[in-house]
C-alpha cells in the first residue's frame, strides 16, 4: 500500500505541477495578444543600476591580456 500512495503522491504532484505550467503559458499568451497588432500596451519606466562586482569594488572581472 506504501507503494501505491507514494506512486500516487508523485502523480498527482506531476499532474498539478503540468496544470499550473500549463495555465501560466495560456495566461501569458492571453496576456501578450490582448492588444491588436500595431496597439503598443502602456509600459513603466525603469532604471538600470550598474552593479559593483563584490569583490575589490571592481565594476567588471579582471581579464589577463597577452
């Protein structure tokens, strides 16, 4: 009986995880084609930061060079 309730616990695991997957496609592809074709949705503005490397305070790794 172990057997079929953990054969029956991964199933149902798999199964819900496929669900969840498939309704977060279907949403996103709702989501993408609301708007007609040459209609751009209202985007947000954002900032970039450069990001400091964590180690030395360098802002990229140092690279040798021949």
């Amino acid at each position: 009986m172990n057997a079929l309730a953990n054969a029956f616990t991964r199933d149902l695991t798999c199964g819900v995880a496929a669900t969840l997957i498939t309704v977060v496609l279907g949403m996103s592809f709702i989501a993408s084609t609301a708007e007609p074709p040459g209609v751009h949705a209202r985007t947000t503005h954002t900032v970039g930061l450069n990001a400091q490397h964590p180690l030395f305070g360098q802002s990229e790794p140092a690279v040798l060079v021949d």
